[in-house]
C-alpha cells in the first residue's frame, strides 16, 4: 500500500512540475515576453557599451599625457614668436592687358607654379 501511495505521489509532483516549467516556457515565448527581453537586452548592451566607451576616453586621456610628458608639450613656452614666413599676395586689381592678377614685388610664387607637392 505504501508503495503504491510514494508512486502515485512521485507522479503527482512530476506533472506538477512538469506543468508548471511548460508553463513558464510558454509565458517565456509570448510576443510580449519576447519583447521585453530584448529590450532589456538591447538597455543592457547599451550600459555595456556606454562603459566600454568611458574606458576608452580615460585610456586615451591618460596616453595624451604619457605623450605630452614624453614630448616635452608640458614644459614652458618662450614666449619669443618665430620669424615671420613669407607668402604670396594677390592684388585685387586686374591688369588692363593681361587680364591675369598682379603679384606684388618681392614674391617669388607665380600663377602658373601648380607644384603643389604630389
């Protein structure tokens, strides 16, 4: 007697069991479930990627100033300005007979120069 009553309780629990994880599958694949786990996974890797973006802008601020300190950008400017470069300037005024732009004196660029280093 008992040994059939400890099978047809085993049994019971097993449908009970197995009820309630099919269940809880179908609720899982319901297009409302579905839904909201991928949004939760969409926020989720979005945290992800939001952290893996501030490591990366504090690596690369930490590497600018290995790279400053390395090539001396941290130390004091003399203030003493360079020499001023020389550069080609145009006059706005046209030429009557050539039609071309006038350069003033003292330059040494002309219209037809194309070389332009490529």
């Amino acid at each position: 007697m008992f040994r059939r009553t400890f099978w047809f309780t085993a049994g019971a629990a097993a449908g009970v069991w197995a009820t309630t994880k099919v269940n809880r599958k179908l609720k899982q694949l319901t297009p409302e479930s579905l839904a909201a786990q991928a949004a939760n996974k969409a926020v989720e890797a979005g945290h992800k990627l939001k952290d893996f973006a501030l490591d990366v802008r504090d690596n690369m601020a930490e590497r600018e100033a290995q790279l400053g300190d390395a090539l001396g950008l941290g130390d004091p400017v003399d203030r003493e300005l360079p020499a001023q470069r020389g550069f080609a300037v145009i006059e706005n005024t046209f030429s009557t007979h050539t039609k071309q732009p006038k350069y003033l004196e003292n330059t040494r660029y002309s219209i037809n120069n194309r070389n332009e280093d490529h």
